[in-house]
C-alpha cells in the first residue's frame, strides 16, 4: 500500500504546486505584480497561506516559478507539432514558426504577464536568469532545426541565424498579440514563414500548406 501512496502524494503535490502557479498567473495577469499578494494566490489557489510555504521559500520564488513556467509552455506549444511534423528539415522548421506565430502561443494574455515580468529583470536576478534560460531554450531549439537543413554551416553561423530568426519571430509574435485583429487569418504565419526564409536564403513557401492550411494567394499577399 505505501508504494501506492507515494505516487498518489507526488501528483498531488504536484497539482497544488502548478496551482499556485497558475492562481499567480491569473491574478499577474488581471492585476499587475502587484496584485498576486500571497494571501491572493493562496485564495485563488483555494489553499492556506501557509502551505504557500510548503512549496515555495518565497513570494518571489514562486513569482519566478511562474514566469518560467509561462515561457517554458510557451515554447512546448511551438515544439509540440514536431512530433507530427513530416521528417524533411524545411518542413519542420516551417512548422515551428507557423506554431509560434498562431494560438495559443500568440495570446494577448500571455503578452501582458511577458511585459509584467520582464520589468523585474534589473530587480531581480532570479527573473533574469530565467528569462536568459528560456530564451535560450527556445533559441537553441531554432537553431537546432536550422542546423538540420541541407548545407553546411559552422556553430557562429548558425547561432547568428538563430538569433536573427528568433528576433522576427519575437516582433510578429508581439504585434499578433497586441493587435490580433490587425491580421488576416494566417497572415501573421505566412509573414513570419517568409521572412524566416528570406534570412536563411531558402524558399520555405512550399512547406507552409504542411503546417498551416494558408491559400498560397493569401501567402503571397502577406509578402507583397
């Protein structure tokens, strides 16, 4: 029976953790730093202040806790389609920015608790930390697939590309999500897809309709 319960324990403690993770979220989100007070996220969490402390030393460790894992969901729900992603290099790749570039991941919600974090960053080392380790994850992944494709690059090389794809990607991803509506159905992809193309010198169009069922009218009206 104890080897029963020990599972159990964990998913249960596992389940209170990620709710207070998610009731700090939710309250960042609604309210601002600010309002995630710990008697709040315990509220909104439906547990007691003090077990807050069970699972966490501090309010600001369970704040950094919460932006890693906002970021970190963030680039899982881009990864996510490569599991099903066809094996060629230029269709993975296609897939991924097409994922970063359409809900969930663009999410006016997610925008705010970003640009509410990131003013911790000079404040708090834990933040910034987190933000270069997420960054670099979601980097290094790019960078991955770039590396993949057919021709020959060294590590500089594809660290610069990586990087100048991962700007393009965190700029259409910003203006997606503070003006969903300013975009037609797939443009923001179709965008992103071709200039993630124009910077590595491929045609990745060819690919799109694999990752994200655009008209290839639309794909070039979102270029001209």
């Amino acid at each position: 029976m104890a080897l029963d319960r020990k599972p159990y324990r964990r998913e249960a403690e596992d389940k209170r953790r990620q709710a207070l993770v998610d009731a700090t979220l939710a309250l960042v989100a609604e309210g601002g730093a600010k309002s995630a007070t710990v008697r709040a996220i315990a509220q909104r969490a439906g547990v007691t202040a003090g077990l807050i402390r069970h699972y966490f030393q501090s309010k600001d460790q369970l704040i950094t806790a919460a932006y890693r894992h906002l970021m970190e969901r963030m680039t899982d729900e881009s990864a996510a389609v490569l599991t099903a992603a066809p094996r060629d290099p230029h269709a993975r790749l296609t897939a991924f920015v097409a994922a970063a570039l359409k809900p969930p991941v663009v999410d006016p919600e997610a925008l705010i608790l970003w640009a509410t974090f990131l003013q911790d960053i000079d404040r708090d080392p834990a933040i910034k930390e987190t933000h270069a380790l997420t960054y670099l994850g979601f980097r290094d992944m790019l960078q991955g697939l770039i590396a993949a494709l057919p021709g020959t690059r060294d590590e500089a090389s594809l660290r610069r590309l990586a990087i100048a794809c991962n700007a393009v990607i965190d700029g259409l991803w910003m203006e997606g999500c503070v003006l969903p509506e300013a975009f037609a159905c797939g443009e923001l992809v179709a965008i992103g897809v071709g200039s993630v193309g124009a910077i590595l010198g491929i045609d990745l169009a060819p690919y799109l309709h694999l990752a994200d069922p655009i008209p290839s009218d639309q794909f070039l009206d979102a270029l001209t």
